[in-house]
C-alpha cells in the first residue's frame, strides 16, 4: 500500500495497542496494525477495522440543533456552526446552574473499558469540577467498581494488577479477557505457555475457559458463595499464609462480641498473644509491636476478626457450596489445592459487578486472596506506581446523587443513570436539568430504557458529542460530531498492566485530520471551559500546555515524546514488592489505606453502615419463580464494544445478529430450536432474539448481550428498535429496581427471565 506510515496506540478500548497506520497522501487512512516494537503489540478485529470507524458514511458530520420537539419521531435536526452550538451551551449551562445550582448539570462519557474516553476523562471531570458539579454520570455501578472502589474496602485501593508474569496459579473470575483484553490476555498465554497454570471461574464456556487448567462454573450471581466455600478450605486445610494474615491483614484484631466493633484501648486496636492482650500501634512496623499476635482467639466477650471469619467461611462447607452454586466439591477442593500453590495472583471484572451483591462478592474475593499471602509479592497482585497524572480539582461531593443512599458505594466514583433519571422526573434529592454528554450510550447500556427516556425529554438542556447518532443521542437538543481517536491526540504515562508496559509513554499524535467538521472531544472540552469563564483552570484553552503539566513528575517532556512517535521508555521505577512493609521517614509503615492500615478481613466501616463486616452470600433464589425461572446473564463481543460497531461491515459479518446462548435442555423444555427466532421475556417485557442452542452455558441460563441498535446497510442487516419488544435490547427487559444495596449495583448478570418459541 502507497502512503505514509504513523505510529500511535489504538484507543479503542482500554486494552490500548501500539500500532502503526498507512495513510494515503491526500489523507485517508488505509490500514492499521499491530507495532511489533511496541510493548502492547497484539491487535484486535476492532482496532484493525479503524479505517472504516473513521471513513463510515453514517458518521455525524456537523453540529445540529433539534427543530422538533422531543417527543416527535424525528429530532428534525438543522446544521449550525460550532461557534454557536458553543455559545448556546455555555450560555444555557450558566443560566441553569445561576437558577437551579451547577448540581443540577451532569456530564457524561463512555466507559473508558470500551471506548476512547480514557484520553480525555480527566479533563472532563475536571470540567464538571470546575463547573461545580459533582455529578458525572458512569457505568462504574456495573461495570468497574467491585475491582476499583470496592477492592478499596479490602486493600485501601482498587485491585492491584495481576503480576502474571511471575504467578504459578492465575485466577481469573469472571472476566473473558481472551475477548475483552487483548493485552492481559496475551499475558495471560505467554505465562501458561511457561506453564502457569490458569483457573477460571465462569458460568459460560468462553475462549479463556477453553484455556484454562481447571474452570469452575457456578450459577450466576454465586460467587460469593463460592469464594467463601474456598476460603473455609484454605483455612480448614491450613493453606494460608500465617505470617502475612497475622501482620499484615486486621484477622488478629479482637472484636467485641456484643457491639461487633474492633476493640481499641486509647484509640489502638487490640491483640492477644494468648497469655496477655496488647494494644498495638498500626502506624508502626509490626515487627516493632514486641508481640506475636495469635490469629484465632475466643474469650467471653472478644474473638478476633480471623476466628469470626473462620466461622463465617465454615458455614460454606463444600456440600452446601455445591449446592448453591452447582460446583462440585472435587473442584472446589481442586481449586483450594492450586491456590495454595503459589504464586498466586488473580482478575475479575464484570462476571462479579452486575448482582445485588457485588459489595461483598469483592469482598469476599479479596479476602479470599489475601489469605495466599501474595498480594505485593512477585507473581501476585501488585501495586504499580503511576507518576504524572493531572493535577485534581477540590471539589464538594456530598451532594453527588446516590451518595447519601450508598455512602460506600459506587457514588463514591461516579453516578448511577437510574439515580439520574429519578432526579430529573421526581425532582428527588433534587432537580437535574441538564446533560452534557460527552458519547455514551444510557439507554442502551442501563435498565430501564423506557424511564431513560422519559427523563431525557424532561430535560432543560441535552447536549450529546458524538460519532454517531446513537438511541440515547436521539434525544438531545444538539448533536455535535466528534473526531475518533485516529483524529485526535493522546497521551499516555503508564499502559499499565506489567513493568514492561507502565513504563512505557507516548504521545498519539492525530494520524489523520479530523473527518468533516468534526472536533476532538479534548478540543471541544477546553473551548467549553474558556466560554465558561473556566479558562484559567483549563490552560486558557491550550491542550498541549496541558499534557505538559500532565508530564510534570514523568522525567519526560512533550517534546521528546513527539520526537518518538511510537512511545519511549520511561525512567525511573514502578514497581516495589512489599510496598506495604516500607518504613517512611518519620518511622510510620505504608501499610494498607484502609482504617486499620491492613487488609481489612473484617470491615467496620461495612457494620457501621448497617452491613455485615464479614463476606457473606446474598441468596437470589427466591428471586427466580415459575413464571421467570432461568437466570439471564449477558457479556461481551469480540467484535464490538458494547453497543457500537454494528454498521461497520467487516465486524457485523463476523457477528451478524443478537442471538441467545441456550442449554440443550432448556431448549427441549420451552420448545425451542437451534437458529429459529425465540421470545426472551421478564417480568419487564419481552425482546426477539436467534437461538443459539449450545453447552455454552448450563442448563438453566440464558446468555446474550447488550447494545443491539444500528443497522448494517451494506451487509442488508437491519436495525433493532432499543424501545421495541420486536427488537433486541436486553436492558429494555431489565429493572433497576432491585440493586445492591451497597454498591448500588443492579443483577443484570443474573436476572429472572423465560423463553418461549416464536413462530
Ligand atoms: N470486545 C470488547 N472488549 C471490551 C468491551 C466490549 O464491549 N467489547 N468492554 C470493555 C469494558 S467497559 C469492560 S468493563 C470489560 C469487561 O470485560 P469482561 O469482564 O470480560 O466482560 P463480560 O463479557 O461482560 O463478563 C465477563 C464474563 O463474566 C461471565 N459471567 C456472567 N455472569 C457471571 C457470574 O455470575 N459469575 C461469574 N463468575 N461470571 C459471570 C460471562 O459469561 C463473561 O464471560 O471489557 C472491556 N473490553
Ligand atoms: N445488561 C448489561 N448491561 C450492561 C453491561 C452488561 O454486561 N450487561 N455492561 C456494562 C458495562 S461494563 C459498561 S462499561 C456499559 C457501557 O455503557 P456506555 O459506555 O454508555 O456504552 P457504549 O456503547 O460504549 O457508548 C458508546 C457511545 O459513545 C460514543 N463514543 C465512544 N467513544 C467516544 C469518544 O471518545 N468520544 C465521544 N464523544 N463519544 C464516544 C460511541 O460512538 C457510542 O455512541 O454498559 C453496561 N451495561
Ligand atoms: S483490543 Fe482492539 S480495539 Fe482495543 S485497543 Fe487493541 S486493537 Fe484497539
Ligand atoms: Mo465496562
């Protein structure tokens, strides 16, 4: 092929591949692929199809403003110039926030998992900062929190990175990383190739399941149970690690019995050496207490947090684990064998944020992995450093919605659309008026599409940034094109993942000019901010000074990074083993960020919100009836994130329809044919779906996935109506009624449905 070649990242996901593009001379991109020298060097089906993302006819091309009303079919969508698109919105953002309070706009993005936004986020939160919102609506309640916010419970921070490189047992829980990471997954091979060995915790048989040494398979929404049922065989069988659990985790803090609270004599936990009681100063190095904390200890009034665990874990015996969750004891027992061969580190994902038990399903993952004692050990989980970054905004969130409902939950991080959809139709806590979205899917990709968009009609102001006109987009005021990653710069400090990629940085010049008049969304974002009167928080509008201040602390500058298009290396150190052990200057240890400074097995702050304080499984059972009595889950495509990438030819061939894995016996039952259309319906409405009949998944689950809306003219392959029970949109049929009641998360993994043919 003739043209240039440019080196960048993909940033089409979040697995982030280097890559290298052709481009023609007059500017259009030919092809891209892999960079064999860069340190993320494996590429996908979706960042391969980047030159028809960019050059799609159905793109949006200019800025549009509605000119019917929000409840006709067509928006009737007029072109404007971005000068007074811009205007517009600043104006109208002002007028809101001077008569309701800047809480009553709400930004939002996609996910960064599946999308472009990781290169620009922060500088839209930083907008919603400045702007004076807490508000930022996410996905985090069911997509990322149980492994970032809510390992925070457990660790004081989000999960530490899976160290596969030096494990000898990788476990992998409810994650498909063989499609949703290209790069843990290549990972993930290269140590099994040197014989690791991978377990794998998964309802649905997957491309990682094929993989693994030993896959568990339990009932969706059961792992919690599951992971205690194999903590009581590693404390039962002696498998854990003494010394780390004694130092280094709050097992050896006694609990007062009656009140459930840590003991604590002037302020200072308390442990037994078995003869005497010790108050003990967990700011100090452990090894400096001049006691030998016992583990278990009983006495009238005070056991500690280990023994209250132990009795916990006991009560998931291997039969009554088999029972609810229909993993058989020899592989539970087979699963305890290899963890207690370390090292061990482990992942988790989306298999265990969507129920109504993510809170302690974290929970009970954590402790169940602090146990092995490898955590910040090599081979096990640990915590890279991430120097650079921007510098945060202090802002007031005690008044983010959902907060003061789940104080622990994922309103800590960002808000839930269904809190959204509440403000804005019942004025509860308080009004929303308007949206600026920055992409995103909500109806789509949340319950309840039909609330959605009710409260999207009410709205004062929606403004939505876009490639395309999704179902959510439809109801905007204005619609404004943005450019896609190939169109616009990046900036990354760390690829995460290993030493060998956090160190690596690299600033992604645009490969190709921004397509029709649109915009990079960091490009619209700063000049928002200047008509904001913002400017001086947003450079005076000047992205570049920006990713300087962003390089500050990277021992890199903006110009050396250009001058090295496909990334350069990193000085200096990520990675220190043991991090928690090192003393500091003033003779404090690092320790753990939780109120203990340990690994929390025991959580006060969960009893102190009305929680239990140990792990505990949340039965659902009850949950499935004679009307509803097969449980739907759904996951991901190799092919497209979440609801994008219908229209786009050479991936819809490779996945042409929605369709609905289904259990030979399930389908003998409820009538039900290979290839033949069936009717999936909840006690929230019906969709159309093909079958799929196949051991995919076991008797008694249904499997499918989200995001079915675009068509595919090319390919002749229609488009399915999101608010249509002749379509396919699995979050139509979904209820965000039920949900954690810590995280906040809704069961849309594990979800009471029934199928029935159609003709
Ligand atoms: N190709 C592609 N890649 C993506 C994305 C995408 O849309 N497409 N999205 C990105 C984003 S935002 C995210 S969050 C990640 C998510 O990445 P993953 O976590 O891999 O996503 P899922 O496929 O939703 O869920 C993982 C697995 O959980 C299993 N599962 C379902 N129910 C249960 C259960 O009750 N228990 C257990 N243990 N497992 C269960 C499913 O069968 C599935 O194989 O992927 C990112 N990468
Ligand atoms: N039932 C069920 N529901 C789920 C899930 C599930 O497994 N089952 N998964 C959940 C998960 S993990 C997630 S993360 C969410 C995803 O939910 P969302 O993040 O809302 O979904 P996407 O489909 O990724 O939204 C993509 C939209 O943003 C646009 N877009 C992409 N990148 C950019 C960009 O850089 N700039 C701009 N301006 N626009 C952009 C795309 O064109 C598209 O229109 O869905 C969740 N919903
Ligand atoms: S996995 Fe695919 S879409 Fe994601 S960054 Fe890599 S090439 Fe791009
Ligand atoms: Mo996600």
């Amino acid at each position: 092929m003739n043209g240039r070649t440019v080196h960048g990242y993909c940033a089409q996901c979040k697995a982030r591949c280097g890559s290298v593009a052709v481009v023609s001379e007059e500017d259009v991109l030919l092809s891209v692929r892999a960079d064999p020298d860069h340190p993320n060097h494996s590429f996908c089906v979706k960042g391969a199809a980047a030159p028809r993302f960019v050059h799609d006819p159905t793109r949006l091309r200019h800025p549009m403003r509605r000119t019917n009303p929000k409840t006709a079919a067509d928006p009737g969508w007029e072109r404007i110039g971005w000068d007074e698109a811009l205007t517009f919105v600043a104006r109208r953002m002002r007028e809101i926030a001077a008569a309701h309070g800047p809480e009553s706009v709400v930004f939002t993005r996609p996910a960064p998992g599946g999308s472009h936004a990781g290169d620009w986020s922060p500088f839209l939160d930083r907008l919603a900062a400045a702007f004076g919102t807490p508000n930022v609506m996410t996905t985090g309640h069911i997509c990322s929190w149980g492994r970032s916010g809510g390992a925070a419970h457990t660790f004081g921070g989000g999960l530490p990175t899976a160290h596969y490189e030096d494990a000898a047992t990788i476990l992998v829980w409810g994650h498909n990383p063989a499609v949703s990471n290209v790069q843990t997954w290549r990972r993930i091979q290269r140590a099994t190739r040197r014989g690791a060995r991978l377990v794998v915790v998964d309802p649905r048989a997957t491309g990682t399941t094929r993989r693994a040494d030993l896959w568990l398979r339990p009932r969706p929404g059961t792992d919690a149970a599951l992971a205690l049922g194999v903590t009581h065989l590693l404390l039962a069988r002696g498998y854990y690690d003494p010394e780390f659990v004694t130092w280094w985790t709050n097992g050896p803090f006694l609990v007062d019995t009656e009140t459930g609270r840590l003991l604590r004599r002037d302020g200072r936990f308390v442990v037994s050496d078995g003869s005497d009681e010790h108050a003990v100063d967990v700011e100090a190095d452990p090894s400096t207490w001049g006691v030998r904390p016992r583990l278990r200890v009983d006495r009238p009034g005070a056991r500690s947090a280990f023994s209250l665990l132990a009795e916990r874990a006991a009560r998931y015996d291997p039969e009554t684990v088999a029972r609810l969750t229909g993993v058989s004891e020899v592989d539970l027992g087979r699963l305890a064998d290899l963890l207690a061969n370390g090292p061990v580190c482990y992942d988790t994902y989306n298999g265990v944020e969507q129920h109504t038990d993510t809170a302690q399903t974290s929970r009970a993952l954590g402790v169940l992995y602090a146990l092995t004692g490898w955590l910040e050990s090599p081979g096990g989980n640990v915590t890279f450093s991430s120097p650079g970054g921007l510098p945060k905004l202090r802002t007031d969130s005690s008044r983010r919605l959902g907060l003061a409902d789940r104080p622990l939950g994922a309103p800590r991080n960002g808000v839930a659309a269904y809190d959204v959809y509440d403000a804005a139709l019942t004025g509860h806590p308080y009004p929303v008026h308007a949206l600026v979205a920055f992409g995103g899917n909500a109806l789509l990709q949340n319950g309840d599409t039909r609330r959605g968009a009710e409260a999207l009609r009410s709205l004062d102001l929606h403004v939505h940034v876009d490639m395309r006109e999704n179902p959510t987009a439809r109801f905007a005021d204005l619609l404004l094109p943005a450019s896609t990653p190939w169109e616009s710069p990046g900036l990354v400090t760390g690829f995460g993942g290993g030493p060998d990629t956090q160190t690596w940085a690299q600033y992604r010049a645009p490969v190709v000019p921004p397509q029709h008049e649109s915009r990079p969304d960091v490009e619209i974002l700063f000049d928002l901010a200047v008509r904001l009167g913002l400017g001086d928080q947003f450079w005076d509008g000047d992205v570049h000074a920006a990713y300087a201040a962003q390089l500050e602390g990277t021992g890199l500058t903006l110009d050396e990074l250009r001058a090295s298009p496909g990334g350069l290396r990193r000085p200096g150190r990520t990675l220190t083993y043991h991090r928690h052990t090192r003393v500091r200057g003033d003779g404090t240890v690092t320790g753990f960020a939780t109120p203990t400074r340990k690994v929390e097995l025991y959580s006060e702050a969960f009893l102190d919100a009305g929680h239990d304080p140990l792990p505990v499984h949340n039965d659902r059972s009850a949950a499935f009836t004679p009307e509803f009595p097969l449980t739907l889950t759904s996951a991901k495509l190799r092919q497209y994130t979440h609801s994008t990438g219908r229209s786009i030819p050479s991936l819809r061939t490779q996945a042409p329809e929605p369709f609905l894995e289904v259990h030979p016996d399930d389908a003998d039952t409820y009538g039900v044919h290979d290839g033949a259309m069936v009717r999936l319906a909840t006690a929230s409405g019906a969709i159309r779906l093909r079958a799929k009949v196949s051991t995919s998944v076991a008797a008694g689950v249904v499997a499918t996935q989200t995001g079915w809306w675009e068509a595919c003219e090319e390919l002749g392959l229609p488009g399915h109506d999101p608010f249509s029970a002749d379509g396919a949109n699995v979050n139509l049929i979904i209820s965000n009624a039920v949900r954690d009641p810590i995280s906040g998360s809704v069961p849309v993994k594990d979800y009471p449905c029934r199928i029935e043919p159609l003709p």
